[in-house]
C-alpha cells in the first residue's frame, strides 16, 4: 500500500530559514541544511523549500541550499518560489532538487508547465495552486490567487487545476489562502474538488493546526500528501507523533524511518 | 575480492548528484571505495559495480544513452559478457526490458525480457504517477541483495509506467497498487529498482551497501 506523505515546508529567504524549527541544540538553526537533517532523521517523507527571497541578487542562494541538502539528506526534496524559466528548473534538479514547483509562471503562462513537463519529465513538475473562495453570482466558487492571495487571476481553480494535469503537471500542491495560518484545518471542500477532478496526486496545504487536521485532509479532502509548516517548526507535534496519529486513525503512513 | 569501484553512468539522464553522494555514503559505510560519475565507456573495464540511473521518459533515455559513443557496446561488454554487478535505477531498471510504450514503442537493452506500460490500476481513484513511500513486497527473499533487508519496509517511488516481465522469475520484488507493480527485476548478476535508493533513506541506503556487497 501507498502511504501518505508526510511533507514538512521551509520558507527560506536568502538562503536562511524564516520560519524554522525552535531547536536548541543546533548549531545555526538559521541553516536551512541543519533543519533538513533533523527532518531527514525525523522520517518525514519529503521536504519542501519555499524560496521567498524577493530580491533578484539573493536567488542564487537556494541553489547552495539544495546542494548541500542533497549531499547529506537522501529524501525527496521540493522547490518551490521563483521558478520562472527551464533554465530555474534545469538549475535546481542539477543542484539536487527532484521537483520544482510552478506557480506564478504558470498563471502567466500555461505553456511553460506543458514545455517544463516534456523537457524534464513530469515527475518533477509539481504546479502549486493558491485558492481562494470568491463570491460568483451570489455563489461560492474557487478562484485561483498569485502573490500569496493579493493578487486575483479570475481563474477558476477546478478548471485550472485539470488544465494543469493535462499540460502534464506530475502533481498539485493545493493551498487554500482562506486557511493558511489560520490553523483551522484545511479546506476540505477545496481539497476534495480538486483531488476528485484530476487523476494526479494532491498536497494539502493551508490550516493545520491539529493532528486530525491532516486526518481529515487525507479522508474527507482526498489528497495523496499533506504538508504543514508551522505545528512542525513551532514544536507542536512531531513528525513521529502525526504518523502515530494517522495510523491510529486507519491511514498507511510509513514508520519504518 | 578486488577493490569497490562504482561507475555511475552519466548520459545527461537525470539528479545523479543524488545517486552518487547515497552511493559514495553506503561505501563509507564499508570501508570506502571510489564512487565515479562518467560518460566514458573506457571506464567501465575497471569498475567492480555499474550503476544506470535515469528519469523522464523511456524514449528519451534510451536515445540519451546511445548518444554516448561506446556506452551501450562496452555495458553489453562488461554487464553481460564480464558478469559485473549491474544496477538499474528508475528508468535505468526500465531500460533493461525488451521494449518499452511509452510516447511510442522503444527498443530497450533486451536483456531482462519484458515490456515497460502504462499502469493501469482497476481502482480509478489510484493516481498516476505511483508517487511516494510503499511498502516492497520480495518475491525472492533469498536473493543476495535482498537478503539482509526487511520485507515491508518502504520504498520511494515515481512513475507512471510499469515493467511487466514476461518471466516472474525474473520479479524480485512488487508492492500493491490497485494489484501487483514490479518494485525490482534481477537476473544473473543483473537487477533494477523501479524505486530510487538514492531518495529512500536509511532502507535506500542499506540496499545500496547490499548492491555493493554482491559480488556475483
């Protein structure tokens, strides 16, 4: 059996973690490698870097980041944040990155998603999804957002999010702009829409603040992963806790770490 | 036994920093060896241990690993005329089939008969790509690879075709998705995971010190 995926994301900016775990005993907890390891160890499935660096000359970062966490970390590992051109993503596979995730550059333009899945393959192409709820005719509907949901593209997000595994997108990573931070769970509704209108796997993101969260994510949203960033670098729950839970719950988790 | 010479053939395919560093760590763990990314066929006469990695699709693969002058007749000179441990990675293990069907029909190396398709689980709620942990299933536990692993124990997989061998004898080990999907092929002193070592952690690792150990 297929296991749910645990994925714990870091936001770096300029090669340095923003929201981080609060650990101690590292040596530079501002080191987004030293948290990769510890999240290695920990056994989550994957981990995701958001790279948030705003700055043209600070992009370069990430790439050091990915180098070094490919050298030391043998888990799959997810970039996101930037990722504009094939030369972004030709760049971060070499550096050791096994999936970039698009989310901008393919609101702007859709093709890319469809030339970036015949270049590299679709398995590294993960287009992420910011979704909010909007009002349609006294109705409500999901719309797509950019620029961490200030920005409104009048897509509709069901739509858009098949466009996107047809232009063969290998997966979705789906935040819901309406829970992001807000650690009220995920938007099950959204979730559960998108996940049963395309035949690729769906990341949850956006809400969780408790352990059934991420339960309900899987059972009731239908998605193949969830990822969360705050109840793992707050110390909330650990890794080995949320698999403990979502197996006690009935879901296939991996313990073997 | 001679000295641990792995080479890790390069032909443009796929995250080989990954396959190296994990391949370079199982070494350390036995004491060292030398770990060699390459695109030359000359290089493969004084390997103890081949590796072919690759993602993407078949097509391009199998079209990338001819563009390298010599690379196919000195792996058929060394895999299968001198015996040297082989080990197929992801598209790498697809490779081996007869042929594979993906973006159209595409001659592989031949030499573990079988054909490389689409999966097609009969749960249309399974997603395609397979993608994450499952747990491997061995269907030949004794194998020497295989021997000191522990069945269910999970695997990183990524794919959305399968190598369906036309001898299940030639299955060494599968996991379940909506049926049976090959996780490993071996025959001789040949085998390919369909999952990525390099990505799975501490049971990658320990597979890979496996793969170094076997000296068929």
């Amino acid at each position: 059996m297929l296991s749910t995926r645990i994925i714990p994301c870091l936001d770096v900016d300029k090669g340095r973690v923003v929201k981080g775990v609060n650990f101690v005993d590292l040596v530079d907890a501002g080191d987004p490698v030293e948290q990769a390891r510890l999240y290695d160890a920990a056994g989550a499935d994957e981990l995701c870097f958001l790279d948030i660096t705003a700055s043209h000359e600070g992009r370069d970062t990430i790439f050091d980041v990915v180098r070094r966490t490919a050298e030391q970390c043998f888990m799959p590992v997810t970039v996101g944040g930037g990722v504009r051109n094939l030369d972004d993503i030709r760049n971060l596979l070499l550096a050791g990155a096994d999936k970039t995730a698009i989310n901008t550059a393919a609101v702007t333009n859709p093709d890319f998603v469809g030339a970036a899945a015949l270049k590299f393959g679709s398995q590294c192409i993960v287009v992420a999804i910011d979704a909010k709820r909007v009002d349609r005719d006294g109705k409500t509907a999901f719309e797509v957002f950019t620029h961490g949901g200030r920005r409104e593209t009048g897509i509709e997000a069901i739509g858009w999010a098949q466009r996107m595994a047809e232009l063969g997108a290998g997966e979705l990573l789906l935040t819901s702009m309406d829970r992001d931070g807000t650690k009220a769970g995920f938007d099950l509704e959204l979730t559960r829409a998108i996940a049963d209108a395309v035949p690729i796997p769906v990341i949850a993101s956006g809400g969780v603040g408790t352990l059934d969260h991420m339960v309900e994510g899987v059972r009731e949203g239908h998605a193949s992963a969830v990822l969360a960033a705050s109840i793992f670098h707050f110390g909330t729950y650990s890794i080995a806790e949320t698999k403990a839970h979502m197996r006690a719950a009935g879901l296939e988790v991996r313990l073997d770490i | 036994m001679s000295a641990l010479k792995v080479v890790i053939i390069d032909y443009g395919s796929g995250n080989l920093r990954s396959a190296e560093k994990a391949t370079a760590r199982a070494a350390d763990d036995m004491g060292g060896g030398e770990v060699l990314v390459s695109n030359d066929p000359a290089q493969l006469a004084s390997a103890s241990h081949i590796i072919l990695p690759g993602v993407g699709a078949f097509r391009d693969c199998r079209l990338g690993l001819d563009a390298v002058t010599g690379m196919v007749d000195a792996l058929t000179a060394q895999v299968i005329g001198g015996g040297k441990p082989f080990l197929g990675i992801c598209v790498g293990m697809q490779l081996l089939a007869t042929i594979g069907r993906e973006h159209g029909d595409c001659d592989g190396l031949g030499w573990i008969p079988g054909e490389v398709a689409a999966i097609t689980p009969a749960d249309k709620t399974l997603k395609i790509p397979h993608m994450g942990w499952n747990a491997l299933q061995f269907d030949a536990a004794a194998h020497p690879v295989l021997a000191g692993l522990r069945p269910g124990d999970h695997a990183y997989f990524v794919h959305s075709y399968g190598f369906r061998a036309d001898d299940d004898a030639d299955v060494l080990a599968h996991v379940d998705y909506g049926g049976p999907l090959t996780a490993m092929v071996g025959r001789a002193n040949m085998i390919g995971t369909q999952f990525h070592p390099e990505k799975s952690q501490r049971f990658g690792l320990a597979f890979l010190k496996a793969f170094l150990e076997w000296w068929p």
